[in-house]
C-alpha cells in the first residue's frame, strides 16, 4: 500500500474516533457506563440567588401522607352572624369534616335565630294601660217606669300626660243589662274612646254601637249597631279611674218599636301598666367594660 492511501485512512479513522469515543467498561457493581452516566438527569443547579435545589421528589411520609405534596387547606369554621363556609369537595376526612362542621354551625346558628324572633316580638307601647272596668246607674225609657242598668267592659287605653296635661285614645268591649218593672234587655255594647288628661284627672267621649235585645213593655225586639255616645268626667290615678258618666242611645230594633234612652251613672276602671323592660344588647357576647 503506498503512503496516500494510507494518511488518509488513519485521519478518517482519527476523525471517527473524535466523534465516537470509546465506551468505558466499569468493573462488576461499581455502576454505570459513562454514556449512561452522561443520559441521566442532573438535581437542579442553584439558584441564581445561592440558595440550594429544591427536591421535588415525593417521599412516602411517616404518617402515611405523601412527602412533598402539598399541605391541604385549614378548616375554617364562621361563628353564628358570619359568612358560612362552603362545604368542601373533598371525599377525604379533612373534607367530612368540613361538612361536619359547615352543617353544624349552620343549625347553631339557625336556632339562635328562632330564638331571636321569639325574644323580638311586639312590644305594647309605655304608655298603655288595660283591664276591666265596672259601671252602673239609672236609665230612663219613656213609656215605662226608670229603671238599672250594670256593665262590665274589657278596656285599653293608649296615652300619657307630657307635664300636667296628655291625651289618650282607647276602646271598649263588653256586656250590660238593664232591668225594669215594665221590661228588662242587654247586648253587647262596644266603642272607641277620646279623652283628655288633666292633673288627677279625666274628660273622654265614647262612640260606638250595640248588638241588643229588649222585651219593653211585653215588647220583645232585637237590634244590631244600635248607635250610642258616652261622655265621662272623673279621676284619673293611673292604675285607677273614677268616673261620672252620661249615655244616651237610640235603640232601633225588629219585633218592637224603636226608642231613645238615656243613662246616669258611676264607672270604675282598673287598669295594669305593662312592665318596664330594659333594651336589648344587640350583641349579647361582646364584653362590657
């Protein structure tokens, strides 16, 4: 073989050895090839900073989580008025119990509601007064002989004096009966009542009407709205009024003539204050100084 050939055999196999290098054999259990040392993943250089790789691998934890994983979100539980927390959508027992706990303040809170609404009903006003009251007297009717008459009233009175004077507003419901040599009756009287406060004392009007029955002089009838004023003067103690009163009434009625009599009389009222109550604390758990 001349020279030629033979320079140019040994550069290309130069060449051929520049782009393949050998393979290095290790001995038996002392590791890998250097062509699969060179194919294996290198750990994450450091960070531009200095700080060291982080290794994101996953290790089995020693309580039987997963090391490495993210860390699931805390329980967070709202206090009766708050936001609720949405259930959570997890099937493990971190998400159980986040439904526990959701439905669990839920009704705690749903009861301290209902008893909210019960302890926050209608309060009557400070200025009211309600009882019975008892009145009786003398009636004329023409045509017969003068007469009785006794009525006992549900009564409610709305008002207060502002210094030495005060009005007050009211109604009445109850039931009377008169009697007389000649005819006896009663009904089911019922009004609203106007009146004025003075120092210890009282001026009112009432305006209402009468579901009736009378038996006047072997006359028996029976009527509906029969229409009566009432005008009353006396004292006024709070708890107790002691009044004058005069009536007249027209007294229509089926069966029987209509008539007009008229009445004069004492009536005694007792009345009851609802009791006072102290205002509520809008937030009963704060703490007070």
């Amino acid at each position: 073989m001349s020279k030629g050939p033979a320079c140019i055999a040994c550069f290309v196999a130069f060449l051929a050895w520049l782009a393949h290098p050998p393979l290095v054999f290790g001995q038996v259990g002392e590791g890998a090839t250097a062509g699969a040392d060179a194919s294996a993943p290198e750990p994450d250089a450091a960070t531009d900073d200095g700080a060291p790789p982080v290794d994101t691998t996953a290790q089995p934890a020693p309580d039987g989580g997963v090391e490495g994983a993210p860390p699931e979100p805390p329980l967070v539980v709202a206090g009766p008025g708050e936001a609720e927390p949405a259930p959570g959508k997890d099937r493990g027992q971190a998400g159980q119990e986040l439904r526990d706990a959701h439905y669990r303040v839920k009704k705690e809170t749903d009861v301290l509601t209902l008893r909210r609404k019960r302890k926050t009903g209608v309060r009557p006003p400070d200025d009211l007064r309600a009882g019975i009251s008892l009145a009786g007297g003398s009636v004329a009717t023409p045509g017969i002989e003068q007469g009785w008459y006794g009525r006992l009233d549900f009564s409610a009175l709305q008002g207060k004096r502002k210094g030495l004077f005060g009005g007050v507003i009211g109604a009445d419901a109850g039931f009377e009966y008169w009697t007389s040599t000649e005819g006896a009756g009663g009904g089911l009287p019922m009004n609203v009542s106007f009146g004025a406060l003075g120092p210890l004392s009282h001026f009112g009007i009432d305006l209402g009407f009468e579901f009736l029955i009378d038996n006047r002089d072997h006359d028996l009838g029976f009527g509906i709205y029969a229409p009566f004023a009432r005008a009353k003067l006396g004292f006024d103690f709070g708890p107790v009024m002691i009044l004058a009163e005069s009536q007249i009434q027209y007294r229509w009625q089926w069966g029987a003539d209509d008539y007009t009599d008229y009445r004069l009389g004492l009536s005694l009222r007792l009345l009851g204050e609802p009791p006072v109550v102290p205002p509520r604390d809008p937030q009963p758990g704060r703490n007070r100084d």
